[in-house]
C-alpha cells in the first residue's frame, strides 16, 4: 500500500482550508485519510500551519512520502520553530 501524506481540501467555495492527512495514495482527494497530522489555513493574516511533526516523522519512517505541498508547509513550520527558538533564547539573553 503506498501511503502519502497530502491536503485533504475542506471549507466552503472559495474559503478553503486544509488538513494534512495520511491517506493511500488510491483514495480520493477528500477521501477517508488513515490519519489527520495537521491542519493549514492559507486565508488568514498570516497563514496559519499547525502540524504535528513528530507524528509526521513516524509516518515518514515507515515509508509514507509527503507531497510537494506538504513538504514545503513543514519546511516552513521547521524554520517557524526554529525563529521561535531563537527569539526565546535571546529573551533569555536579555533578561540576565
């Protein structure tokens, strides 16, 4: 069974939003997912990407392969919390 981890599209006309899902790849766009990871809204300022990494992680050792699109929305929450990790160290920083 080949598993992907891809945007299952939801919301009304014109109003998307999306959760990452994984699903087998056979299964429609909006099908039945094995697991939802996370979500992604593009049309709020800004946009908003909550994912759960660690299970994204786990999926992807066991042989799951993450579509364009997921990838790039992980890439970014990696450098989100990268950003997130050093404004708090430099917090730290200055209050000592």
């Amino acid at each position: 069974m080949a598993v992907k981890i891809r945007l299952a599209r939801h919301g009304s006309k014109k109003r998307p939003y999306y959760r990452v899902v994984v699903a087998d790849s056979r299964t429609r766009r909006d099908g039945r997912p094995i697991e939802e990871v996370g979500r992604y809204n593009p049309m709020t300022t800004p946009k908003t990407i909550s994912l759960d990494l660690e299970k994204i992680a786990d999926w992807q050792s066991k042989g799951a392969q993450l579509t364009d699109a997921v990838a790039a929305l992980v890439k970014a929450a990696n450098e989100g919390e990268k950003a997130a990790a050093e404004a708090a160290a430099a917090a730290e920083a200055s209050e000592e």
